[in-house]
C-alpha cells in the first residue's frame, strides 16, 4: 500500500533540548494513525515537522511525495490541521468561515458553495449556518474546525486532541465523522490523550516520551512484544476429564493451567499455541462452550511503556531526571 508519509530519523532540537529525538515511523494511505504521549513528548512539534512549519535539525521526512522543509507551501495545500482550540473567528458565521478559509485554499468559486453546504450538513450546521460562531458551544466550534480543516478537501489531516473538553455524546459525534473520513480514503494523524479513543480509532498508534519513539505498531503487536505470555480462559459445559489439566501441562509452550469448576485458564508462551490447547481439551472430550483469548487494553499498554521508559532512563514520576537512580546505576 503507498505510502503518505515516511519519516526516517528525525529530530528537532530547541536548544539543549530535544524534543523530537531521531525518530523513523512511515504511514500508509488510508490510515488511522495514533500519536499518543504525556505533554512535552513530541506530539505537536512532529506535526509542524511534518507540515513545513519547523526545520528539522536531522533526518528527514516525506509528505505525500514532498519534502516539507523545502516544499512546505505545497505540503500545507494538501493537508488540514487541527488544533486543539478550534481555529475558526467567532465574529463570522458558520458559513463565512468555511467561504473565508476555501477562498485562502484557492478552492474554485464554482465548486466553494457546494462544498461549504455539503460540509454544513455533514457535521450537523447546517440550521445554524448563519449564526455568529461566538454563540456556539465548544462542541458546535470544534465540528466547525473540523470542518474547516476539509474546506480544501485535503488526503491527508492532523487532527490534534479533537474531542479534549467535549461532552461524551458531542465526543462519540466527532469520532464517527473520524471513521467517516478514513472510509472515504482519507489519512488521519491522530494526536491524543484518550486512550479508549486511540483503541477505538486506530490502525496502529506510535508512542513517544520525551521526544523518543517508544514503540510503534498495533495494540496487538504491542502488547505481544510487551508480554509475549498469553492467558486464554475457556468456559466449559460440565467438568473436565480428571487427566485434562495434565495433558494440557504437558503441551510444549504451556506455562501454567488453573481449573476453577468449569472454568479453565491456560497461559502460554505465545498466543499461537492457543489453538493446541482448544484442539487437546477436544480431544479430551471436554465440551467448550466459549473461548477468550485475555486482551490488554491500550491504556494497560501506554502506561506499561511509559513506566518502563521512566526506569530505563533514569526519571522520576513527573519525568524529571531521577539523579540519585542515575548514579547509582
């Protein structure tokens, strides 16, 4: 599948700090992609990066086949950014913004109020096109950003913590117009604190601290390189044969088998052996009723990184170097 962007060991230093560290990730068309981190990790210098707006001070990167450092006009014009305060002015209508920012992308007049009324009725503004946008709620502004930020009808958009302070119902609205737009092709670069949205939205999420790549890949993926050990729970119609958890045991990869009545949990080495292990209670004559591989969340995975970040480098809770842990190791 093509790429939209690849990033090969980038990094921004502002002084004696380096808030983007090296950091190499590739992105493909149609993708929901996951930036997750604490603040100060990264995330919002990575998109300017990415946007022409910062020079890199090593590395290099490629946005939809451009160089944002040297083609960063061309790089705007085919994408859209989205802020965590709604870029829109509260002194416009709703219309008058979605008009005023097409005519800055140079979207042809003929195609412009179509477009602004396609996007009205979209994302739910219609009716309050022609109020000042200082009336609308946070929810009503963040749809109207969102909505700018597809004026141009840009492949690609950077949408960064775009439900952070909406109301759960306003939340699960604009993450629906999320899924929407990958399912009309377009590529997201999500930047997030909410862990049950990035799991809900993503393809695959990148993790960073303090401007590091932590890990980068599926919550699947992640959490097998994280803990390689699985626990597989099978729900079982009426107690086992009595040589059931022997002969399990006795399966290569298992590790430990616990039967609780007709509850049956096996953990293994890997969850490739999951099936060997339904396949021998079969045999068995045991009679399964349900199968459920143990999934980790994304939160339980983001936060098994950090923690393992902050020992490995020598910080504290808060992030701050731990001098004491550094001597002493």
């Amino acid at each position: 599948m093509q790429e939209v962007i690849r990033v090969e060991n980038l990094t921004k230093r502002f002084g004696q700090v380096v808030a983007v560290n090296s950091v190499t990730f590739s992105i493909k068309v149609g993708e929901i992609f996951g930036v997750l981190g604490p603040n100060g990790a990264g995330k919002t210098t990575l998109v300017r990066l990415l946007n022409g707006v910062l020079t890199p001070s090593g590395g290099r990167a490629l946005v939809i086949g451009l160089d944002p450092v040297t083609q960063g006009t061309k790089v705007r014009k085919l994408t859209g950014v989205l802020t965590e305060a709604p870029a829109v002015y509260e002194r416009l209508t709703a219309r008058e913004n979605l008009l005023f920012f097409g005519a800055l992308y140079q979207v042809p007049p003929t195609v412009l109020p179509r477009r602004v009324e396609k996007l009205l009725a979209t994302f739910g503004l219609s009716e309050r096109a022609d109020d000042k946008v200082g009336a609308f709620s946070k929810g009503m502004k963040q749809r109207l950003a969102l909505a700018r930020t597809l004026i141009h009808d840009p492949p690609l958009l950077f949408l960064d913590e775009p439900t952070a302070g909406l109301d759960p119902e306003v939340s699960h609205q604009v993450n629906e117009l999320i899924k929407d737009l990958k399912q009309s092709g377009h590529t997201v670069f999500l930047c997030t604190h909410n862990l049950a949205e990035a799991q809900h939205l993503c393809d695959r999420v990148a993790v960073l601290n303090r401007g590091h790549l932590l890990a980068l890949g599926t919550p699947v993926e992640l959490e097998r390189k994280l803990w390689p050990a699985s626990w597989v729970d099978l729900e079982l119609w009426a107690l086992p044969p009595e040589n059931l958890i022997s002969s399990l045991r006795a399966i290569p990869g298992v590790k430990e088998v616990v039967l609780n009545h007709t509850h049956l949990a096996v953990q293994v080495n890997r969850r490739e052996r999951i099936p060997y292990i339904v396949a021998e209670v079969a045999r068995r004559g045991g009679q399964i009723l349900r199968v459920n591989p143990r999934e980790r969340s994304l939160e339980e995975i983001y936060l098994e990184l950090q923690q393992r970040y902050i020992a490995q480098a020598g910080l504290d809770g808060s992030g701050r170097e731990n001098k004491e842990k550094v001597v002493k190791g």
